[in-house]
C-alpha cells in the first residue's frame, strides 16, 4: 500500500512540475489545487486539494466534520446487546444404544 501511494504522489508531481514549470526553469503553481493530500476514499486513492480539506476539518477538535462511522453506532449498540441462543443440531448416540433393526450390537 505504501509503494503504491508513493507512486501515485511522484506521479502527481512529475504532472505538476510539466504543467508549471515556465521557460526559464522556475516552477510556479498558484491553483488551489497545487497543494494536495493523497488518501482513501471509498476504496480509492484521491488527491484531495487543502483548500477543500480546510472546509471538512474541525480544527479545534482535529477531527472531520462530518463522520461516517457514527451512523454504525446504533447497529453497534444492538450487536453488543444481542443474546444468541444456540442450539445444536443432529442426534447422539452412545455406543450401547445402537438400534438393533438396523445396526445390531454383535455380543
């Protein structure tokens, strides 16, 4: 996972360097989303630009805004109180309680 994101960031600035660099050699990138952050996202890589981050980030809590993982809670609080009952399936014999008709015991 590891290699796979460090591709995809020199993939991202090699991009960038071809697309601002100027004639004399000097790079200049003045978009919004020249300064990026790679992470997951519903199972995908994405570049995310700091300037959208900054409008989903609780700062003072450093946490996101909006939180995916507290719609789970109330199906947590129901797993965790569920009683399951088991009950086991099929029949036991011991070795003395053999049916005779089918499977006489051999003295």
């Amino acid at each position: 996972m590891g290699t796979k994101m460090a591709a995809k960031c020199v993939e991202w600035m090699f991009d960038q360097l071809k697309l601002f660099t100027r004639a004399d050699g000097s790079v200049f990138a003045d978009t919004a989303d020249s300064a990026v952050l790679l992470g997951v996202k519903r199972r995908a890589y994405t570049l995310t630009p700091l300037s959208e981050l900054k409008k989903e980030t609780n700062f003072e809590s450093r946490i996101p805004t909006q939180q995916w993982w507290l719609k789970l809670r109330p199906l947590l609080r129901i797993l965790a109180k569920h009683e399951s009952t088991y009950e086991e399936e099929g029949m036991y014999m011991h070795v003395e309680e053999q049916d005779e008709d089918h499977d006489p015991l051999v003295v």
